[in-house]
C-alpha cells in the first residue's frame, strides 16, 4: 500500500496557512498543502520532514510535526498521513515544485472549486483549530 503524507504549516501568526498552487494533475490548478510520497522503509516521520523541506525549505529548526490524521483509501490501495505545526520563527519558504503562498485561515476550505481534496482541506483545518488553540 502506498503512503503519502501531507503537511499543514500555520504561519507563526496563527492567521494564515501555508499552501501550494498545483501546477500539475492531480488537482491542477487548485490549492493544497504541501506533501508526497513515503518511501519503502522511509520513517514516516522523516518522511514529513524531507518532504517539507524539498517544497518549502523548512526543517526541523523551524517547525515541529506532529501527526493529527490518516486517511485511508483501500479502494486506491493508498493511505495519507496528515502532519501540522506553526512556525516557531519568522521564516522565508521558497520552493519550485508548485507556487506557495500563505492563505487566511478564514477562507472557506470546503470549497471544491478552489481547493483539493474534495473537502478534506476543511475537514482538516478544523481539527487543527482544536488543537493548536486557532481561533477564527
């Protein structure tokens, strides 16, 4: 079964979000977080941090992960492990894979016409507003 991990990175303001421009299928042109593929063998952990740091140039130094959720697909015979944190610091992101920006944590997430994941996007933002005290 094939893992796949994604990262939600809240600004140090606890304001904005952290996402990704897709500029490929799936999802072209729609918003998403940052992510990828688990390696076989790869700590999934680890994983969620070189994944990070080749989208963003983040790392260990500047946010800490902590897994919140996995979703699991066995009709696609695949899994997504979902990572979250705020910066600790002020902190550039810089990236060429997609276009990355920081988007208010007010907009609506729901919203399949803008954002990826058929709803999962905002299913997963308010479970991370329970536990890193994000008030909207």
């Amino acid at each position: 079964m094939q893992g796949y991990n994604c990262i939600a990175v809240i600004h140090k303001n606890k304001t904005d979000w952290l996402m990704c421009r897709r500029l490929k299928d799936p999802y072209k042109g729609k918003l998403n977080l940052v992510g990828g593929k688990i390696e076989p063998g790869e700590d999934h952990l680890e994983a969620a941090y070189r994944e990070l740091f080749e989208e963003t140039g983040l790392t260990k130094n500047d946010i800490t992960l902590t897994r919140f959720l996995t979703f699991d697909y066995p009709l696609d015979n695949c899994y997504v492990e979902v990572y979250g944190g705020a910066l600790i610091d002020e902190t550039e992101v810089s990236g060429d894979e997609n276009k990355l920006l920081w988007v208010s944590m007010s907009e609506n997430f729901f919203d399949t016409e803008n954002f990826a994941g058929e709803g999962n996007i905002g299913h997963m933002l308010e479970i991370m507003k329970l536990h890193y005290e994000i008030d909207i």
